[in-house]
C-alpha cells in the first residue's frame, strides 16, 4: 500500500469509530425500553404467580419473596445507570454536532443518530 492508500483506509478506520460512537446513544434508547419492559412483565408474572385451580384451600401464595426483590432490584439499578448513561451521550453528541458549521449537516446527524430516522424519512 502506498501513502495515500494507508491515509485512505486510516480516514474510514476513524470515521468508522465515529459513525458507532454515534449510534450508542440508540442503542441506550433500545436497552432502556427493554428494562423498562423486563420491570413490568415481572411485576405482571408476580401478581398472576400462584394460582392453583384445585379445589384445596391454600395459604396466600406469596411464599420467598426475595428473588423476586432482587431482580426487580437489579432491573431498577441497571434502569438507571442505562438512562444516566444515554444522557452522558447525549449530552456529548449534542455539542460535537453543534460544533459543526452547515445546519443541514447538523439536521441530518441529528435526526440519524439521535432521533433515529432513516436516510428516506429526514429527506421528507
């Protein structure tokens, strides 16, 4: 390879790193709807939990609750870290993309990375 080959490859290696630096911030978007959903299908399995149709008496059916505590717990934690996180990156984003000079620049990089959009859906 020739200099300008090496120089060539070097320039998409970094705007390679750029382009998934950017689409992290989706990517905390989608982890926090996923916890979000994880919470309450837990707490939908919890309240349904225990239903025996025998006919016998029974005690309530709340038995250990300390798994479920903890699960819920480690969601919680994790829910918060995920939504501090997406707000670091955004925050970041946000400032290198106002940074730049043209504003149709800026419009596209913002509606592709931080809204999400597709090259169709930012061109309407």
């Amino acid at each position: 390879m020739d200099k300008k080959q090496v120089s060539t490859a070097a320039v998409r290696k970094e705007n390679e790193k750029k382009k998934e630096y950017l689409e992290s911030y989706l990517g905390h978007v989608r982890r926090i709807h996923r916890i979000n959903e994880e919470i309450r299908e837990i707490r939908s399995m919890k309240a349904f939990m225990s239903v025996k149709n025998d006919g016998m008496p029974h005690g309530s059916g709340q038995g250990d609750l300390s798994g479920y505590a903890a699960k819920l717990d480690s969601l919680e934690r994790n829910l918060i870290q995920e939504r501090y996180n997406r707000i670091k990156t955004y925050q970041d984003i946000a400032a290198r993309i106002e940074k730049l000079s043209g504003e149709n620049e800026k419009d596209v990089l913002f509606y592709m990375y931080v809204k999400g959009l597709d090259w169709w859906e930012i061109a309407e």
